[in-house]
C-alpha cells in the first residue's frame, strides 16, 4: 500500500500511518527501532532496497531523509514537505516513509523527524552517504542510540577516517568497520591454533579503502606489534599476512569470494569469505545497539600510526586539503613484541561482535 502527500506535515502523516495500518489489517505497531535514512535522491533507492531487506531481520518504521535542492532563490524561502507512506508489502515487514524537504524547512529535518519516531523505540540514523564529520552533534544524529556511517562512500576516505577518531562519540560506528568482521572472526580463530608469538604484520588491499586501514589499525592496537599496509587492486581487502616465531599465516583472498588460510605446518583451508552487500552490514548493525569500544579502540589508534606509507596515502587522496591534526604517535616497532598469551586474548575478545 502506497499513500502520496504533498505539502504535509508531520500529523498528517502519522493519522495515514494508522489509517494505512488499518485497511491492510495490521493496526498494531510491531516494530522494534526506527531507523532514520539520511540520503540525496541519487542513493535513495539503494538505501531503501537495502533497509528493507535488513526490516526482514528487524522490523522496524524507516524514515528516509532527503533534502531537495532548490533551484531559485525564491525556492529557497518556501518550506514544504512532500511524503510518501508504504505500508504493507511496500514496507518488507515494518513502515516506510520518505520524506522530501524543499526550501527552509530542510535546514531542519529534526523537527520533522521527531513526531514520527517509535515511542520507547531505539532510533539508528544512518548515512550512506555525505556523512557529517560529528555525526554525535548532527541535529539529526542527536536524536539517535546508534550512528552509523560508510567513509567508503567520503570523496577522501582515509582522511575521513582520520577526522572520526576526533570526533568520535560512543555510538558511532562505520559501515567500513562492519565490512571486516569475518576477517577479525578469521584471524583470532587463526591465532588460537598456535603456540607462537606474532612479529609483525601486513595487510594488503586496495588503496584509499578505509576497510583496510581499520582492519590494520586494529592489529596495531591489539597485537602490538608493526603492521605494514601495502596495496593491491582488490577487490577490497586482499590478504593479511602475520609473520610469527614459528612460521607465516597468511589468509589471502584474491577474488573477494573464496579465501585461503595458511598455518605453518598445517594444511590449506579454503574459506568463504565473500564480500557482503550493504543490507548485511546494516542487518549486522542493527543487532547490537550498544557502544562498540573495540571499534573505538582501533579508530583511535591512528591511521597514521600504521607506517609512512599509511601517511602518505593520506597525503595522496584526490583533492586533498590541509590534514587533519592527529596526536603525534610513538613508534611501534620499538615495542618489543608481549607474550603470546597477553596478545591473542585481546584479539579473540575483539573478533566477538
């Protein structure tokens, strides 16, 4: 069921809620979150194929944001609000609706927003793209439990990904960051069948992708130990190789579908570890609603701790400006490598999501 609304308001739009619940059968309310859609109109439609998919998981109201551009100065002084109510198959299992701001009013998208949230409901905003570089103090994200962003999708993602550890605020978390679980679940499962001490580190993958600087800063962080980042032409994240006291561990994946782990002294093992799409990602986020402290731990780490070439890959991203100022860090390689019992304990804890 599909209701269109042109130059509405907020209560409009909630009474053809209930009236659009009632014609179809279902008067009760059986969600459990709102999720809050913050896109252009270019991405609208990819973003809702993609929460839809996830409402089959999470039934939840979908309120999809997108503030229109207007064409003319006299545009630009008159507020409307245009929706469009989905109920029923429309909606995969939960309630759809988009609403489209034209002139002031879409400099305040939050007032809109507000009376159309789930009472005693968690809110998730997410951004697919543009994202703000605070979401915590966006009027938008203030309202929300969970932020989440995708700097895959920022025009400079490893300087994007550089500006979040300042801001972060706990509840914010990045789609980039939810792309490289499997390869954290992988790598700890790896580090539990051996009896080594891990030396060093290198995570090869494509360049510029925020995914791989994560996954690396991560390992930093937990292992203690350096991490070179080297590139390759992907697809994604291609391999991470752990050199150890008693041998290599190398999982490569060169296709983006099939991966092979490699344990000194083991035989291959071929693992599927395919690239998710983005209604697995958002599905994933949506299960915990808490602050994620391993991703914080890892943003924080730096990005330009990693090695010089994690900095200079900053310094080459497409129309770069001036760097975003990160705390002067301490060189890694001089920590001299813990023991394996004090390094792998972290690493398990860290891959449980």
């Amino acid at each position: 069921m599909k209701i269109d609304l042109t130059d509405t308001t907020s209560s409009k739009i909630n009474k053809a809620l209930v009236q659009g619940r009632r014609a179809i059968g279902t008067p009760a309310v059986g969600m459990v979150l709102t999720l809050v859609i913050v896109t252009d109109e270019e991405n609208a439609y990819d973003a809702l194929k993609a929460a839809g998919d996830a409402s089959h998981e999470h039934p939840s109201r979908t309120l999809v944001v997108i503030k229109r551009v207007s064409r003319s100065p006299r545009d630009r002084t008159q507020s409307r609000l245009d929706a469009e109510v989905r109920l029923g198959a429309e909606a995969g299992t939960g309630e759809t609706v988009v609403l489209r701001l034209y002139g002031e009013v879409a400099d305040h998208a939050q007032s809109v927003v507000l009376p159309l949230l789930l009472p005693d409901a968690p809110v998730v905003v997410w951004w697919p793209v543009n994202a703000p570089l605070d979401p915590a103090k966006d009027p938008l994200g203030a309202l929300a439990q969970r932020r989440v962003t995708d700097t895959y999708a920022a025009e400079r993602p490893v300087r994007d990904l550089a500006a979040r550890a300042d801001t972060y605020t706990p509840g914010d978390t990045d789609l980039s960051w939810t792309r490289i679980t499997p390869w954290r679940s992988m790598l700890a499962a790896a580090l539990d069948q051996v009896t080594c001490e891990v030396q060093g580190v290198e995570v090869e993958g494509e360049e510029f992708n925020p995914s791989c600087e994560l996954l690396a800063m991560w390992l930093a962080e937990r292992l203690d130990v350096p991490v070179k980042r080297s590139v390759s032409g992907g697809p994604g994240l291609t391999a991470v190789r752990m050199a150890t006291d008693c041998g290599p561990i190398v999982l490569d994946r060169a296709d983006g579908t099939l991966a092979t782990l490699s344990i000194q002294g083991q035989p291959q093992r071929a693992v599927a570890l395919k690239r998710r799409d983005t209604a697995e990602l958002i599905a994933e986020e949506l299960r915990r609603l808490d602050p994620d402290d391993t991703y914080a731990s890892a943003l924080r780490y730096g990005v330009r701790r990693l090695n010089p070439a994690a900095d200079e890959a900053v310094a080459r991203e497409p129309d770069a400006q001036e760097p975003v100022a990160v705390p002067a860090p301490e060189a890694s390689a001089a920590k001299a490598p813990a023991k394996k019992a004090a390094k792998k304990a972290p690493v398990r804890k860290a891959a449980a999501k």
